[in-house]
C-alpha cells in the first residue's frame, strides 16, 4: 500500500513539474515573448513600406506595362532584357565605375590620412574633421548645384586651370563622353571620403596606446605600424564605411540628375536613374521594375559579401 502511494506521489510530482515547465514556457511576460512584441510595430511599418511595394515590384518585373495600358504577362523576358541588351547593361557597368570612386578611394584615402593622424598630432583636428564631414551634412541636390557650377565650362575649375597656365586641360567637364562619368565619381569622392575619414578617426581612438608603443619600441615603422596595428583594429569601421559608400554609389540617382541627367547621350546612365527614366518618361514599368529588383539583389548581395568577410577574418 506504502510502495503504491510512493509511486504513485512521484508520478503525480513529476506531472506537476512538466505542467510547471510547461506553464512557464507559455507565461505571458516570458523574455522572447516580449521581444517580439516591441518589435512588432516596427515589423509592421516596415513590411508595409518596404516589404510590399518591393513584392509589387517584383510582381510588375514580370509584366509589359507603360503604366497605362492592360499589363501582359512577360514571365522573365524583362530580366533576359538586363543580360542580352547594353543598354540595360551599361548603367550597371556605369555604377560599377562609380564603387571605385564612392567606395574604394575614399576608403583609401580616409585610411591614409587615419594613419598620418594617428602617428602625428595636428591642432585643429575637430575643426578639420568638421570640414571633412560637412558633404555629408549637405544636401545633394545642393551639392549637385554647386559642383555643376563648378565643372561647367566657364566654372571656377576651367577657370583656374587657365589661371595657371593649364588652358589645354580646360573642357566640359559634364559635357565630355569621357570625363562625364569620372567627374561625377570625384564629387561621389568628395562627398564620401570624409565620412571614411570620421568613421576611421572613431575607430582608431578604441585601439589601445599600448599597441601603438610596443610596436614603435619593436622598430616598426610608420607603413608597419599601420598595416599591424591600425588596420585590423580598423576592420569593423572599415566594413561599415564600404557598406555605406558602396550603397550610395549603387542607389545614386540625385547627382545624376542634378549634373547630367545620365548624358551626354548614357555615358552617366546608372540603375537608380534609368529606372526612373524608364518608369516615368517611356513608359516601360516593367523593364524599370525588373532594373530596381536587380539592383536591390546586387546591393544586398553585396552588402552580404562585406559582413562575411568581415565576419570571417574575425573567427
């Protein structure tokens, strides 16, 4: 009879146990639970302002329509198009172009003078750092304005290369079926390397002054001292920074707009801007819509590629 209840009291403490974990992991108030609910309104702004219009976009890539008319279908042939045809490969061999200018020099430059900065103190820095980082600060439709100002070909930079002797570089800086598209990627150079710069500058007050020391007191000189100490305490910045200015280079539609309007001819043609040429001005919604689906596939991939290396260097 003992031995019956014994048994039978553990069995029934056991039941209670598991209806206890049970219970607790169905507790209202449970941490993940609430999680989910903070992020909830969130969640739902951003499906319905990202989420959906990108599932019409994609919905419209396999379309004909000029907006106005009956759509028909067109399954893949408007990605086909984005493959066979150059004129709808040449703004992405444009903004291929434009990722050295937006991404790989101001990286490059915002390293350089990282480095120069960390090894030499220079009086002024926060000022300097301000004027550095004031493109970012401004518009770039305003930004446009002024460089197309500049560029034109009776701007201040034909100007003063006729000031100093120089009259046979002078040109149509914009207006140039050569020099269009580098013109645009040094204002994109302009604008982004001072976000490198203060990006690199926060980055580099994090690595340890020991680091710096014992590196010195090993004979390392300035091109070893960075390469050891000040770029991989950099990389994280450095992944942030290419994220950033790669995104802009591929997203440019403003400046693009501003200065040339994707001329002379489509010498300065981007995704951004012939979607919304393409869109708006012939008609061709489809075609626009499988470019936009293409160039966020290409952003994310991208962006992607970035974070695993990064991720991948740190393991």
């Amino acid at each position: 009879m003992s031995a019956h209840t014994g048994t039978g009291s553990r069995g029934s403490s056991a039941a209670l146990r598991r209806l206890a974990a049970r219970y607790r992991r169905q507790a209202p108030g449970e941490p993940r639970a609430v999680g989910y609910l903070y992020v909830l309104p969130a969640l739902a702004v951003f499906g319905v302002f990202l989420l959906w219009p990108l599932g019409q976009t994609g919905w419209l890539s396999l379309l004909h329509w000029d907006g106005l008319t009956r759509a028909s279908w067109a399954g893949l042939d408007n990605y086909q198009d984005l493959l066979t045809d150059p004129e709808l490969r040449a703004p992405f061999a444009h903004a291929a172009v434009l990722l050295l200018f937006y991404a790989v020099l101001p990286v490059a430059i915002g390293l350089l003078l990282t480095a120069a900065l960390t090894r030499f103190r220079i009086r002024g820095m926060t000022f300097y750092r301000t004027v550095l980082f004031l493109p970012q600060v401004l518009a770039m439709v305003v930004v446009g304005v002024a460089w197309r100002a500049v560029l034109a070909p009776d701007g201040l930079l034909n100007d003063t290369l006729g000031a100093v002797g120089l009259d046979g570089l002078a040109r149509s800086w914009l207006g140039d079926d050569t020099w269009a598209l580098p013109a645009v990627g040094a204002i994109g150079t302009w604008v982004e390397t001072g976000l490198c710069l203060v990006l690199f500058l926060a980055g580099a007050q994090r690595i340890p002054r020991e680091l710096y020391e014992a590196a010195r007191i090993d004979g390392a000189g300035p091109v070893r001292e960075f390469f050891a100490v000040t770029l991989p305490g950099l990389r994280a910045e450095i992944a942030v920074a290419l994220t950033l200015t790669m995104v802009a280079a591929l997203r440019n539609f403003d400046l693009i707009y501003i200065t040339t309007s994707g001329g002379p001819g489509n010498a300065t043609s981007v995704p951004a801007y012939e979607v919304y040429r393409r869109a708006f001005e012939s008609g061709e919604v489809g075609s626009a819509s499988a470019m936009g689906i293409t160039l966020t596939a290409v952003i994310f991939a991208l962006t992607m590629v970035v974070t695993r290396l990064v991720e991948g260097r740190r393991r």
